[in-house]
C-alpha cells in the first residue's frame, strides 16, 4: 500500500521538534519521504496536521464491556461488588468482543500503539493482528487462578506465549506480574527470570494506592518499588504503571534502573488514589514518563488528546505553577519518548522510519488560530478530530471511516456479550 | 420548523430524571410531544441518544482568538505579556470574528446557551443573534478604560445595552461587573442599581486566585464575596464565577442568597490557581451550581462534555473519594439546574419546553455498551460526539453539517484577524 499526505502540517516530533509544511510518503510500512511530493498513491489525503500515532502505555483492553458499570463507588466496592464478579464470568469470547471494541476505540481516536495487561492475552494479540494495531501484549501473572486457567499453569503458558509471538510484526509478548501484593517473591523471581530468558519487557502495577503501598510494606518490610527491584524486575526493560505514591529516592532508582513510569492521570483521578506521580521529580532526574488510559472501567474512554491534556493539568493544579509539565513535553510522553523506550522505530515522522502517522483535519473549530499547533494538539484537540490512522503504513481510518471492519457488528456483539455476561449466574 | 427525532433515547432531565426510548417532536420553538409518534416534520433524526442542550456558564467569547497564544507561562507573565497587550488592541471586527468561532465551536459540540462576559458585548450579542444562539450577554464594568470605550461611559453605555435588549427572544442582557479587584466600591454600587432598575443577572469573578482574595482583604477589609454583599450584589440574580477560594462561611451565604455558582474547573487547573471550589459543601448547602468553560484562551477549549469530566474528577481525586460529586450531579448541573437559575423555560426534554437539543449517535465506540447512559455522557462522551444541534426549535447543526453557516470562511476570517491583531503595534 502507498500512501501520500499533501499540503499538512507536519508535527514531526524528530529530534529538533520541527514542524513542517510539506508532504508525506508512504509506502509499505516505512515512511519513504518527506517535502513537496508529486507521485501517484493508492490513497491521497490532503490538508491535515499529521503526526505521530500516539502510545497508550497502559491498558486492560476488554474493560470496554465493563465501561460505566459501577462509577461513583468507593474503590473497594467497585472492585468487590462490581468488577471481580463478572471478570470472574469472563471467557475468550467476551474478551475477543471488548477487545475489538477497544481497538475500534483507540484508531478512532489517534492511538496506534498500545501496551495491554490482562487474561486471554493470547485471543487479545490475534484481535490486534486481525485489526492491524501495534500491541505489546501482556501475560499476566497473579497469584490466583484466573478465568482463563489455574494459577500453576500461568507460568509456562506465559512461556508458550512468549515463545509463540516471538518475531511479529505488530505484537510484542510482554511479561506481566500483576503487582506486588497480587505477586509472591516466588512468583515475581520466575517473571524476572522468563523476562531475562526471552529478553521480554515487564508490564507490572507500582504504587496505584497508598494503601497498596503500606500493605505491601507491613507484609514483606519492603515498599513495592524496593519488591520490585529485590525480585530482578527493576531494569530498562520494565514498565511500571502508576507510580502515584513514590518516593523521591524511588524516583533516582526508577531513574538510574532506566526503567519507565506510566501516568495514568484519568484514571487515578477517577478512583481517587489521591497520589500524584511526580512528573517534575521524574523529569529532572532523565526518567522516562509515558502516558496511559488504564481500562475503560477506570476512564471511562481509550483517548489519549484527553490523556495528554489530564497530564498537563492535573500537575500544574497540584503544584501552583502553571508553566510546568509543558504540551511539548507531554506530547513527546506520548509519541518518541514512548517509542524510545520500547526501541520501536517510530514517534517520530521521519524517513525511514515505521508509518505509525495520525491525520487531524486543519479545520476544526477548536483548532483555529494557529498560534500554535503543540499546545493546540494538547488543550484543545480530541480524539474524534482524528480523521485518518495509519499503522505499519496500512490506512486503517480514512475520514473516520474503516476501511476493513464492520464497526456495527462489533458494537452489536459488545452489547450481546454485555448482556450475557450480566445473565451469567 | 418542525423536527421529528425518532428511536431515540431520550435523557429527559425531568424532575425523575427518567430516561425514556422514544421519539420528540418539535414545532417551531417548543417540544410539542414525547412518546411514539408518526408525523410528518421538515426534518427527520434517528437512532440518537437526546439531551438538553448544555448551558456554558461562563465564557469569554472573543478570547478565542487567543487560543494557544501564550500557554504554560506562570499566570502573571501570562496576563501581563500575552493576553492583555492584545486585548488592548481588539476593535469590534475581532469581536465579531472571534465570537462567531466560539458560536461554532459551542454548537458543534453541544452548548445551546451561554453567560457570556467581555467588552463590545453589543457586537457579541448580534452575533449570537445571527448566530441563532441563546446568550446571556454580560456588558463588562472596569475601572479602566476598555479597547471599546472610556471607564465614565461604561455605566451609562451598560444601560442603555440592558434598554435595547429587554425582552428579546434569545438574548438577554447581563451587568457584568469584572471582580472585586478590578471595581471600586462605588462601581459594584452603581452596577448593583442597575441590575435592580432592569431585573438584570449579575456576572461576576469571585475569588479565583488566593492573590485575589488576599488583594481585596488587604485593600478594603473585606473578602471578595463580604465585598459583592455590602454592596448590593449578592442575590437570586447574582452569577459567580469560580468560587475556589471561598469560606464555609461563604458557602452558607451564597445558598441563603440563592445566588449561583459557576465552576470552571479546566481554567483553573490550567491557570494553576490552586483553590478547589467547595463542591461537595455548596450541595450540602443546597447552593446552585453551575458550569463553564472560561474563555479559550485558558482551557483552551469550549467542550462542555470536557468540563463536566473534568468537573467529577477533580473533586474526587482531591477529596480521595470516588463516589462524590456524580455523573447525574455533573449532568444537572450543566443542564437543568443552570436553565432553573437563568429562570429560561429549557433544561429538559418535556412537554412545552424550549427546543434546546442536541444528540449523539447511539452508535460511537466510546458509548458501547450502554450499562449507563448518565455514566457515558460525563465520562464517555466527547463534545465531538454530538451530531445535531437545536436551539430555540432550529436545527443550526445536523450530521455535523452547519445548515446556515460557511464555517470555512469564519475560519479564514479569524486567521486573517489574529494575524492583524499580531501585526498592530
């Protein structure tokens, strides 16, 4: 497939943060050239801001079916009367459903890429391939049995997983221990070591709570970050979701272990953690800060423009200081900075690199005047001012239309899953 | 006109709060009839979820065209060498340009009324009107001398704004003394006569930054809100916007007066302003509490849909509370408790009521599955969702098509102003 995007803005995010006007090429899942082009494609789009897919760092991709069931409850009794008793319910084909709803969800609005935890990891990894979305999918490990199977066997069906999507294109087998409260020393000593085996990335929750942190203190004599580093999981390959309620000597080691913090503002602020990551703290000491929606359950959507300007606000309004956590910075959280770290070649609209590129219409309401585009795709933009995605330079949206999937269908089965999952005794 | 919307779900906002499945139809201004109905209409919707149109409770129209100019600067840099160098500088067709800009985004994303408050309020006004827009026009009162005219006139000219527009169909005219800060004490007496000569709404800033309450506590003894009481303006007519400083002791006042409060809670995290409106104690009160968005330039948009998220997650994160302020709180506030103030006979899908509608598909990703329609408009739905807008019984927008409006050419209007503005020396 070739691609050519005329007459845009190009938000480029190379390593000047040039923003360009021009066009871009695409042919076959590269990006092949930059400037004034004149070539024949097999689709033309025209008049867009282009760039980046953004990376949704942290998701449990078939909460969709579970979005708005149970909002404005205490944490507690959302998890024990809401949540757990219908996961509890779930098999492969309501996961295959939320899943494919999720993806429809994240393209629509400028996100191709994510980087998912949950059970049936291996029904979500083939919903990405048939979808066409880049996937860093997540075995999760817990020390309980969950609906897919019995606690024993996770981790050599977690092998098998990762042997599995060894080499794919779009899909990444990723290790995921759960946390430290829902993981055994034991337990986060074998992830570590399957991790270092298949030079896999590890997917873990950090210091959501405060509560987490204190449990997980007066059971071990540890924090979970100081867990976390004892069991062999604190390296650059590890990501870790939250971080709301870190220390600033967990910050340095985060730092110095070049391990990744994901932000998760929508959702601690929805479930009220009360916890703030430490974005200036982490900034100043080099760590690397991505962005993530967490599941549609604690969201309640998969929109990354809502993401991006939750992070930039949530840290001005804590810390009385207006000019800090700046859109370029955040931007970057969810573009290169993201990429960077995942050693994907991609974030950035440059030759040679992946065609994982969003297209926004110039004129939309609200971003008009152009005083400028980075603030604008920060505060101002939403997801559904995405008009066209592409991923692997496959055009997968075009003028908001799918091109491949039959979106009806997926909503209609979603709701015929939902039904069944809440007729399950 | 007559509009017929069929196979809906209708979010009513009745006094039950019922949510119905059905159809609405409209006749010249007013909801005729709910229920199941055949009948020929001029226009013909379907399958969309129906709610009153949200009420934007305080705006700065015309700051559009600073949208972006100047973000992530601490406050006072901010003000002083971005916003009011160019406000400085505006002439009525920047007003006009940067007006007709809000109006199109407000439309498109869902807002049918709003309580506005800037200079040349006048040429505000005429736009709202060709616009077919339902305004609360707020005549600003400054002790300085405004882009429009000299301080000693602004009194005077403010009567004769309420004169010429007492009694219109869908603007009503508002004195809009700026703060305490910014009014002496004789200005707040003069415009608390005024608001008593014509009946008129009073719109006002009240205590935003802790800076502010501790200027006017310095300057006359007396806290901002002490001050708007002692001089005749704290009543039922009273609107006052932001409110994140206030007392308990406030708190109590504002609900024995029946004035209103108007929340803007992505402003304030924007600007960094640190305060927290008391929303779980203003309904404890009993207090009205309302919506809006501020202007542009500092939120920097105008997505009601993104205020009320923004507003039920910013309390329960700083309250570690995630069952206070709720989707169907958030919902009334941006519908039906602020038409109940306005005294407007809209707010509601019922019998007899203003036609203020607007809808969304049924079929978006993020709005599947429908566990709960009020979960989904406050945390699910994007101002980008909304396909059809009625005010005052016109459809203005339908299938996200202006029927009356070349939004191009305002687009082009508003980049050629900002540009002139830029250029002025």
């Amino acid at each position: 497939m070739s691609i050519l995007i005329k007459n845009s803005i190009i938000v480029t995010q190379d390593r000047e943060r040039r923003i360009i006007e021009g066009d871009v090429y695409i042919e076959d899942d590269k990006i092949v050239e930059i400037g004034n082009i004149n070539i024949e494609a097999d689709y033309v789009i025209k008049n867009k801001i282009v760039l980046p897919g953004l990376i949704n760092m942290h998701t449990h991709l078939p909460m969709t079916l579970l979005r708005g069931y149970g909002d404005d409850l205490p944490l507690e009794e959302w998890l024990t009367t809401r949540i757990w008793p219908i996961e509890a319910k779930l098999k492969a084909e309501h996961i295959a459903a939320g899943t494919k709803l999720a993806f429809i969800e994240m393209i629509s609005t400028g996100t191709t890429c994510c980087n998912d935890m949950y059970f049936f990891e291996d029904v979500i990894a083939n919903e990405a391939k048939k979808m066409g979305i880049r996937c860093y999918a997540g075995f999760s490990i817990i020390d309980f049995d969950t609906p897919e199977m019995k606690r024993e066997k996770l981790i050599p069906e977690c092998e098998k997983f990762l042997k599995r999507w060894d080499n794919d294109e779009l899909i990444k087998p990723v290790v995921a221990p759960h946390s430290t409260y829902a993981c055994s020393p034991e337990t986060l000593e074998k992830t570590s070591e399957l991790s270092k085996k298949y030079r896999a990335f590890i997917h873990i929750h950090c210091s959501e709570t405060r509560h987490e942190v204190y449990d997980v203190l007066k059971k071990y004599g540890k924090r979970p970050l100081e867990q976390i580093k004892e069991y062999g999981l604190l390296n650059e390959k590890t990501m870790l979701a939250h971080c709301g309620w870190i220390t600033k000597e967990e910050v340095r080691e985060i730092a110095k272990a070049k391990a990744c913090v994901i932000h998760n503002p929508v959702s601690n602020m929805k479930l009220a953690t009360g916890g703030y990551t430490p974005l200036p703290e982490l900034m100043e000491a080099n760590a690397t800060i991505t962005l993530g929606t967490d599941g549609a359950a604690s969201n309640n959507k998969l929109d990354m423009f809502e993401t991006m300007k939750f992070t930039a606000l949530i840290h001005k309004h804590h810390r009385w200081d207006a000019s800090i956590v700046k859109a370029q910075e955040v931007l970057d959280m969810a573009t290169i900075d993201a990429a960077n770290f995942l050693k994907l070649n991609a974030g950035s609209i440059e030759v040679g690199k992946k065609a994982d590129i969003i297209c926004i219409d110039k004129n939309m309401p609200n971003l008009i005047p152009r005083h400028d585009i980075i603030s604008h795709l920060v505060y101002s933009a939403s997801g559904y001012n995405v008009s066209d995605t592409i991923i692997n330079g496959k055009l997968i949206m075009h003028e908001r239309k799918f091109l491949n999937i039959d979106v009806e269908k997926v909503y209609e089965m979603v709701e015929k899953m939902k039904e069944d999952l809440l007729n399950i005794s």
